[in-house]
C-alpha cells in the first residue's frame, strides 16, 4: 500500500483516485477550486471512440491561420511572444501531417474503447447512477465538401472495426424524428455512448469520500520539494504534504507545476463554451453540428451546445462574440430551436489541455521516480478518463498496464 496524492481533481484525477484506492493504496485529492466548475464540468459528456483523428491533422493549422482573423470561428490560436506558446506551435505544426494521424488513429481508438468500457463497468456497480446512454453521434453536415470528409472519416472508422456509416435523410429523420434538421447530410456513429458529466463529478466524488479518500479543496498546491529525482513533499498554500507517490493531473495548469521538476510540458489552453437549455428541444441523438464544430448533447433534463478551442493562455473569460457563433449555430442545423438570451448569458467555459500531437501525457518522466503525469488529454479528456486512471493506478502499483505507455511518454520528443 502506498501513500498517494493527486494533484487536480477534474475527471482524471478523480478517475486516477478510482483506480489508485481499488488497488488498495491511500489517496488524497488537492485543488485550487471548490471542484464545481471548468472543464470537466461543462464538457459535451461525449465517451467518443470515433474521434479517431487527432486535432493535429493535416490542413488544421491552415485553418487556424486563416480563423485567427474571424471573431466568430470555431477555433482560434492567439499569437503571443511567449516561448512555451511558441514551442508548442511548432511542436503542433510538426505534428499536423497523414504520417502522424496514420500512427495515432490506432492509439486513440484503443484507449477511447478500453475507457468506454470502463465507464459501462463503473455504471453497474452499485454505487453510481449517473446517466450514460449508447445512442451514438451523427457528425451532420451542411455542405457538400463536409459530407464527403466525413464520409472519409466514417470509412476510416469502420475499417478500425468501428460502428459507423453514412445514414440517407430519411433514415435520419426516422433516427431523430422530433426535431427539423437543416443538413444536406449525415454519417452516423453508432459506436459512441454519451453521459451527464456533472452527474458523474458527483457520483464519483461522493464515491471517494465514502471510501476513506480525502479530498483538499480550495488549496493550491504551489511548489514541489524535489531532491535526487524524487519529490519529498509539496507545498499547497495551507500546509506541506508528504506521500510516497504524486500524481500530476492538474490540467491546463500543468506545465506549470512540471517545471518544478525540470519537465517542460508542452501544453497550451484551449478553451471551450457550454450553453444548457432546459427547453425539450426533441434532440434524442448527439450530434456535431460539422461545419460549425459544435457538440450537442440531450443530458439528463437538458440539452448541452457546446464548442470552440480558443487557445489564448489560462483564463475563463466567456467570449460573448463566440457563445453567439455556438447558439447560432444551433438554429442553423435544428431551425426549430433558438435559445434565450438569458440561457446565453449563463454560458460556462472550461480548458482542455492540449498536447501538440493529440495524444496525452500518461507514465512518469524519467526526471522523477515518484510522479506520474496525466493530462494533455485536450477535446477527448471525458472520453479517456477511466482508461488514463487504470493505467496510472497500474504505474503505482508496479503492474503490467492495459495498454503501452510508449506513445503517451511525457518525456517524448516533438
Ligand atoms: C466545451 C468542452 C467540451 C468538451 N467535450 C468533450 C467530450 O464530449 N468528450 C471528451 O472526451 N472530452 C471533452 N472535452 C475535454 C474534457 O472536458 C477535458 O479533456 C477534461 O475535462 C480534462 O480533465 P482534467 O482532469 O485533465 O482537467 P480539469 O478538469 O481542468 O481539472 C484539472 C484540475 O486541476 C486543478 N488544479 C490546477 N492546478 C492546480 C494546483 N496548482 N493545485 C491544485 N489544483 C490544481 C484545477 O482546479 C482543476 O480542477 C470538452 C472540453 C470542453 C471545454
């Protein structure tokens, strides 16, 4: 038994504690926040196995160039003097070719599935009741060029052994037949479940306590005392904490705390938005809306749009200019729904941490004997979650793990 402590308690910190107690060590969460907000909150609660591509595709940073001058796009890179930020950029450029998305596809399937699967098992024990549904995803498009991309995409999916196809109109209108749709087309997902996220923060958190993990909110865990590799202790801004094992899952903030240790983490903020409607809006699938990359979710009493990457540092601002973009988008593709201003007004953000190759940080550095890094998870964090806390439990507790850990190496080189 090994005396833990996880540094961010979003989902994989949580999910990481999950795992680290049933292995039967004693876990203790810190975090900055009252753990009720950010990204793991207002996610599109999507457990999406057909999201093979990484963001760092082919033609993506054109499109970034091009959006940077569009106060409404659906992804925005802010240029700054910063060199971290400037790091990353070419480490994401780099990354951005079919070479790279040929190797990761398979790696972002296999643990996508294996987490899918995870979240199923942790829904059937007793104690969680959260909402998770296996309805799967249309990807629904409005243009021509769009249906044929994702058509690709589908393809490609289904040659990884996926559930996906092209669906006619028609039997769109027979899957989601109380709601109009303005689209020239769709591919279908079949493969993809969907949750309530915040009702699985809930579950999982009261889940934890009841089995004896602590868990220090509003406490900022703010240096690390390290000394011959290893960490001897870290500070919070209360008090000083020793464990045998540290587990990084800070998120976005990350790379701030992995200095301590000499890593430089690449990683960059991308923002995103939520907006809940409580309306019934007759939306029974998830969907994205393609052109628009806008997420929607029917979750437990509501339904969630949810969209942008904004990577322009660490900061919840909401962006009225793009919360508008999502609920306009919204009545683009479903002309029937127009949501209120009051509704835009309680618009949410959160920040996905962004690796530059759409691949996360999972293992330990060789910097450091007793920490574990996971994060870099970015728009697939939820998805990955239980999978990312198996493998990390799997680390500490010297076992073979589920899945190789070579691709997710902290240490990789970019
Ligand atoms: C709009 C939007 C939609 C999304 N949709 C999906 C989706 O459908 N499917 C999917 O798979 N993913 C989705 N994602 C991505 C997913 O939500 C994230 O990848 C995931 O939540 C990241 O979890 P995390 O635990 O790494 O980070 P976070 O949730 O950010 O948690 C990190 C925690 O660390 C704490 N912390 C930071 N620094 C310190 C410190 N020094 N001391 C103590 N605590 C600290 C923070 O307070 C925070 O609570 C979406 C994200 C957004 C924004």
């Amino acid at each position: 038994m090994k005396n833990c402590i996880i540094i961010g308690g979003g989902v994989i910190g949580l999910c990481s504690a999950y795992y680290l107690h049933k292995e039967g060590h004693e876990v203790t969460i810190v975090d900055q926040s009252n753990l009720d907000f950010g990204a793991s909150y207002v996610n599109a609660g999507y457990l999406s196995p057909s999201h093979i591509i990484p963001l760092s595709a082919p033609g993506v940073m054109k499109k970034g160039l091009k959006w940077m001058f569009d106060s409404s796009s659906p992804l925005y890179i802010k240029p700054r003097l910063d060199l971290d930020f400037l790091k990353w950029t070419w480490a994401f450029n780099k990354s951005c070719n079919a070479n790279h998305v040929k190797k990761a596809i398979p790696v972002i399937k296999d643990i996508a599935l294996l987490s899918q699967e995870l979240y199923d098992d942790i829904k059937e024990s007793e104690h969680f009741n959260f909402h998770l549904e296996k309805k799967g995803l249309f990807m629904l498009c409005q243009t021509d060029k769009m249906l044929e991309e994702e058509i690709e995409v589908a393809e490609m999916a289904r040659e990884e052994g996926l559930d996906a196809k092209e669906v006619s109109l028609d039997e769109l209108k027979k899957l989601e037949p109380n709601i109009a749709l303005n689209v020239k087309g769709a591919t279908y997902f079949k493969c993809d479940s969907h949750t309530t996220p915040g009702e699985f923060m809930e579950d999982m958190k009261a889940y934890l306590k009841a089995n004896g993990v602590k868990i220090l909110k509003n406490e900022r865990v703010e240096d690390l005392e390290v000394e011959k590799g290893e960490i001897k202790s870290i500070k919070t801004n209360k008090q000083v904490l020793k464990a045998d094992e540290f587990v990084l899952t800070a998120g976005s903030w990350s790379s701030l705390l992995s200095k301590k240790i000499g890593l430089n983490l690449l990683l960059q903020a991308g923002k995103g938005y939520r907006i809940n409607t409580q309306k019934s809006t007759g939306i029974t699938i998830p969907a994205i809306l393609a052109e628009a990359k806008v997420a929607v979710t029917p979750m437990n009493g509501f339904t969630r749009f949810a969209g942008t990457m904004e990577i322009a540092g660490i900061n919840h601002d909401i962006n009225k200019v793009r919360v508008e973009a999502i609920a306009k988008a919204a009545t683009r593709y479903y002309p029937e729904i127009e949501l209120s201003q009051e509704e835009k007004d309680r618009a949410a953000s959160g920040l996905r941490p962004v690796s530059p190759d759409g691949l996360p940080y999972i293992g330990k550095s060789k910097k450091c004997k007793n920490l574990s890094i996971a994060t870099g998870h970015a728009m697939m964090g939820w998805g990955m979650a239980t999978a990312t806390g198996k493998l990390v439990a799997e680390v500490i507790s010297d076992k073979k793990t589920s899945l190789s850990l070579t691709p997710f190496n902290p240490d990789r080189a970019f």
